[in-house]
C-alpha cells in the first residue's frame, strides 16, 4: 500500500471514529437529570433559521471529512435547518421547559434585551461546545488507546491535545454553571453582557465561545479562563450581538470590538464579524448572503482560517472586508459616514 492510500486509510478511520463518538448515548445537560439527550438547537428554527433560509436550507461553515482534505477541508455547505446548529444537548422536557421564553409558539415578539433571554441563548451556546469538546476528548482517547502508526512523537502529540480539550472543558464548565446559577437561581453575579441591536439585518449566524489569550498567557491563578460566549444573528430586520463575559479579566479583546460593531463605517463593521469568525467556528449565514459573497475575498477567508485557527492571540490576521460591500448597502444611508 502506498503512503498516499495509507494516508487516505487513516483520515478514513478518522472520520468513522468521529461518526461513531456522535453517535453514542448522551445524558441532558440540565442539571441532575440522566434522560436521554435529543437533538436540540442553538437558535431558533422556526424564529431565527427558517427566516433567512432557501428551501429550509442555510450555508453552515463545517470542516468536511478529513478524506478529502487535499480539496479543501472547510468550505460552506448547505444544511437544512431541522439539523443546523443541533447537538445532543438537553432531554425533551427541560429542551421545551427551559427555553420556553426565547422558543415562544404563539409568533411573539422576543426581547433580547432581556437579562433572561440573553442567559438561555448564552446557556445553550455553552452546552453545544461543551458537547463539542466531549466528542473531541472520546476521540483522541479512542486514538492513543487503538492507533498503529510509525508516525514520530503521534501518540505524544495526541496525548498534548487531549490535555488541552479537557482544560478548555473544565473551563467552559465553570461558564456553564455561571449560566445555571442565573437561571435556576436568579444569581446573576458571575457574568455580564454586551448587547447591541444594529439597525439593519446582516444573515449571519454565530454561537460559539471565543478564547482570548492576552501576551502573557493563561491565568493559572483561577480555574477558568478568558472567554467570551458569543451569539450574532438577525432578528426582525435587526441584527443582534450579545456577548457574554466574566468581569474577572481584562477583557481588552471585547473592549476594541464593542466600537467596532456600533460604528458608522462599513468597513470596521464588516472587521469586527470577520474577526469573530476566524475564532467561532459554529456560524452559518444565509444562501443569499453566500451568494453575494466575493469569491476571491471568500478563498482568501479559508486560507487565512487554515493559518490562524490556532492563533487565539488578540491580534489576527483578517480579511477584513468580507462583508464590506453587503454591508454598505444594507446600512442605514442616515447612519453611516462615507
């Protein structure tokens, strides 16, 4: 067999052991419950997806199977909604119980403004790269524990991630029960929000924490590190951010963003999601918006993603205006200053 078919064989496996890690049992998130996980989604389908979709249909940024990464590993794909941003989350009573306020039947009005609403959006985020960070922790002990391979220091190196996925899980479960805290306790002393409603609707969807490392690293002082829970998504004509935050860091990332997003410009708007991008990557955004999209600037989006994936640095290489000429038009012609 040649190196290239044996390379082929293991991203093969590779993708079958991913598969097959999503496929086991999953208990609800909710606190003390052991019932059986559905599949629950970050946002709203029938509020936030089915409304900037095509034939119930949205682009999802994903990686696609490893086997195919001579080809590009990360591209937008189109996703139908019903499993858009879903994850084995919460059982099917506290699914409908908990969230019922930002799930509401009867067409109403969500007010994101509200502390609750931010806390159950935030909440649910969470959960996900929680659940993400599990499927991740099965599979590299899964690899150390069954994997043959000539491969120099493989095991070391796998070893090296797997320690890092669980220090990134300790971390987002401390985030996780600052969130429980507000909203079984209504003790919402641990974390805070930054709100916006811009005045236009960009179709963009992200749900994804962001790790900030400033220049002198980690803090081993506290047993949870510098992050930010992030959620963008557009609303009834506006477009929402909410970032949740912890008060115990610097949070200078946050602080040079929050001015960006409410500028007047176009093109610091259009850098300030582009920034978030590089860093969350569970996003969507609608077919339209895809399609609208230049081609070049968008493969150079993929090929600075690839470069600066790890790069968890407040400094990031961008390319900045991505949405620069959707955004121009779609801003306010009385808002912004050209």
């Amino acid at each position: 067999m040649t190196a290239m078919n044996d390379t082929k064989k293991y991203f093969i496996d590779l993708d079958s052991i991913i598969k097959q890690a999503k496929k086991g049992r999953h208990n609800c998130m909710c606190p003390n419950c052991q019932s059986n996980a559905i599949g629950s989604h970050v946002f709203s389908r029938s509020h936030i997806l089915e409304p900037i979709s095509r034939q119930s249909k949205i682009c999802q940024f994903e990686q696609r199977p490893l086997v195919h990464m001579n080809d590009g590993i990360i591209r937008y794909w189109l996703k139908g909604i019903n499993d858009a941003f879903k994850f084995e989350g919460f059982c099917e009573k506290h699914d409908k119980k908990i969230f019922a306020p930002i799930e509401p039947k009867d067409g109403s009005i969500i007010d994101w403004s509200k502390l609750q609403s931010q806390y159950l959006l935030c909440y649910r985020t969470i959960c996900r790269e929680i659940y993400a960070s599990q499927i991740m922790h099965n599979v590299f002990e899964h690899l150390i524990l069954h994997s043959e391979t000539n491969i120099p220091y493989y095991k070391e190196q796998l070893m090296f991630k797997l320690a890092c996925t669980n220090a990134n899980k300790s971390s987002l479960m401390y985030y996780k029960t600052f969130l429980e805290k507000g909203i079984f306790h209504s003790d919402f002393s641990n974390l805070h929000f930054y709100f916006a409603e811009l005045p236009f609707q960009l179709d963009l969807c992200i749900a994804s924490p962001v790790s900030i490392q400033s220049e002198k690293g980690p803090d081993f002082n506290r047993d949870y590190q510098e992050l930010y829970i992030m959620n963008i998504f557009p609303y009834k004509g506006r477009t929402v951010i909410i970032i949740g935050y912890s008060n115990c860091f610097e949070n200078s990332w946050l602080k040079n963003i929050m001015p960006k997003f409410e500028s007047s410009y176009p093109h610091r708007v259009s850098s300030a999601f582009v920034d978030v991008l590089y860093r969350a990557e569970f996003h969507a955004m609608s077919p339209a918006l895809f399609d609208s999209l230049d081609k070049e600037l968008l493969d150079a989006f993929y090929q600075t993603w690839i470069k600066e994936s790890d790069n968890f640095s407040e400094e990031i290489e961008e390319v900045s205006n991505l949405f620069y000429a959707q955004l121009n038009k779609i801003m306010p012609s009385i808002w912004k200053t050209l």
